[in-house]
C-alpha cells in the first residue's frame, strides 16, 4: 500500500500539497477491480478537471515509469486501481 501512495505521489508531485499516504488508499468493492484504489475527488479543485479524467490522466503517468503489475483508471468513475 505504501508504495502505491509513493507512485501516485510521484506521479502528482507538481499539484500536490502534502504526499498521498495510505489513509488516502481504499480498497475497491470487487477484486475484480483490483487490490487498491485511489479516489480522484480531492484533486478536481487543483486540476480543474473532472475526477474521472484526472484518473486517465494519472494512469497514463504511471504506465510510463511504474513497476506495478497494472494500473487503470476506473470505468466506473474516478479511481486509479
């Protein structure tokens, strides 16, 4: 879970005012969708963007330079899983 936190901050680190920590980190309803999820919500106000495409946004960051196994933004709405 930590270093999920670690990778979407890096991946946010110039809107970001503090670093996403695991309180940050939930745990999607389905396994199906994955073993973490990052809600998108609290960033819509810094990216004036909608939360959905803010998680596009942060997948495609991470897909360049990540290590996890995957990542994708939600289809059901504004998570990274």
């Amino acid at each position: 879970m930590e270093r999920f936190a670690e990778i979407v901050t890096q991946a946010l680190n110039e809107v970001l005012d503090s670093p996403i920590t695991v309180q940050d980190i939930d745990t999607p309803p389905d396994p199906k969708m994955g073993e973490l999820a990052f809600p998108c919500f609290r960033l819509a106000k810094a990216y004036k963007k909608a939360p959905p495409l803010i998680a596009k946004e942060i997948c495609e960051k991470i897909e360049a330079s990540s290590k996890l196994k995957s990542i994708q933004a939600s289809s059901l709405g504004p998570y990274v899983n």
